[in-house]
C-alpha cells in the first residue's frame, strides 16, 4: 500500500510494508535516498529505547525516516518531531504534552515513543516513532499507556493520520533553521514538567545518580548530584 496524496517537500511518500522486524532497521540497513518514510503495519522485532522491546501489532502507527546527512545535534529531530505530533494531536481534539526527552504523553499515560539511531559517521539518522493509534495499548510496568482511539473514543483512518503528520513534520523539517529559536520554545512549553524527578544517567560504563534541575534549550539537563554540585549533561543515556 502506498499514500500518494502527502505534499512534501523534505520527506518521501510513505513505503507501508505489511510486517518488518523494525522500521528503523529497515532504514538503516538499505541503501534508501534521503527523506525516505517506511511504515509497517506490524512489526515483529519493534525497538523502544534502551534496547527494550516496543510491542508493535497491527492498529498502531508504526514509522520511521531517513536523514542522510552527518548530524551534530540528533536532540534536535526529537524536538521536531514531538512538536509535530503534539500539533496533529491538537488538530484531533487531543491535549498531549512532551515528557522528556522523547515520550508523547496524555493525562500521565504514555501514546507515543520516538527512538532516534544516529550514525553520525555514516551520515545517516533514522527517527522512529510509534504511537498507539487503534491498537489496544501495550501493558507497561510503572506506567500508563493509552492510545488515539481511546482517547476519541473511535477508530482513526491510519493513513489519513501518518499523511497528516508527515506533512506537519515535513514543514517543521523545512523550517527548522529559520525557526529554531520558536521551535524549541513551543517544545519547552510543552512540557510535563520534569523537575525534581530523580534521574539516573549512564556515561562510559558509569551509572551516575541526581535529582533533575532543568531541561535546557540546547537538549542538555542541568542535574543536581549527590554530592551537591551540579552538572550539565548531553547526549548520555537517561533513565527518569
Ligand atoms: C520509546 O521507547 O519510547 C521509543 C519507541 C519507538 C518505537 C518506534 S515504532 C517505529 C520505529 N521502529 C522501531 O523499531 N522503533 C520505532
């Protein structure tokens, strides 16, 4: 199946496959031009951060798209991105908000996950999301899913929905030079606040504990250690 109505600029009309072990993969793995988009109706092998496994059956939207370029500042595709998607969802009568640094949330429960792969030597940076659209959302220990449909309390025309949010990501994408500065306050004002959680971060084989003080506008975390000092941290791996 292909949608061939997206006005686009940037990215690629979609490929849909009807099953892919991960969109991301696909991506990584073939030789796609740049703004390649690949959908998959159901994943077998779906990839959520951290290595987790990302439950992925049919219902659900599950894509990713192709940057081939060498990427300094990957932190900045997630913002696009969760600013896209928050606008769709606002256009559909849903208030979510971004829960950093790359989870879709509404009312507390997790809808939607973005999971970036950046091969910066390579040149080539895959941004995948996944979001529970029709699909009975997944069960998750600690916490709370939810999913487009129960949140409307209706099915939601799959194509339609990743048609309309490839072509509001398409415009970020476009602009995202031009409007950084704006881009990266709406992402901050979006926010479910963050501060004062307890954040667990993992740099060169270390596990480094603190207490989270403020998301930056550069992507970067303000973190209060144990010790009382405080530090600045980017690009590790956070668990929150
Ligand atoms: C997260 O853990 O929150 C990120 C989840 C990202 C899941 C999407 S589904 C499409 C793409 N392909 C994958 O294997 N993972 C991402």
């Amino acid at each position: 199946m292909r949608t061939a109505n997206c006005k686009l600029r940037i990215l690629k009309e979609p490929l849909y496959y009807r099953q892919l072990d991960s969109t991301n993969d696909f991506l990584k793995k073939f030789p796609l031009p740049n703004g390649s988009v690949v959908a998959a109706i159901k994943q077998k092998a779906g990839k959520g951060k951290h290595g987790a496994k990302w439950v992925s059956p049919p219902g659900g939207l599950w894509f990713s798209f192709l940057i081939k370029k060498k990427v300094k500042e990957p932190y900045m595709y997630i913002i696009l991105v969760s600013c896209a998607i928050i606008d769709v969802l606002k256009q559909r009568g849903i208030k979510a908000r971004i829960k950093w640094p790359n989870d879709i949330l509404v009312k507390g429960a997790k809808l939607c996950g973005v999971l970036i792969d950046n091969d910066y030597y390579g040149g080539k940076l895959v941004v995948g999301v996944g979001m529970n659209v029709n699909n009975r959302p997944p069960k998750v220990v600690g916490m709370k899913t939810t999913s487009v449909s129960a949140l409307l309390k209706r099915k939601v025309e799959l194509d339609l929905f990743l048609e309309a949010l490839l072509e509001k990501l398409d415009l970020y994408l476009s602009n995202a030079k031009l409007h950084r500065k704006a881009i990266i306050s709406k992402w901050i004002k979006n926010q479910v606040d963050v501060k004062g959680r307890e954040i667990t971060i993992r740099k060169n084989g270390k596990v480094i504990e603190g207490v989270l003080k403020t998301v930056n506008k550069d992507g970067s975390i303000l973190v209060s250690m144990k010790d009382g000092k405080e530090k600045v941290f980017k690009g590790e791996i956070f668990f929150i």
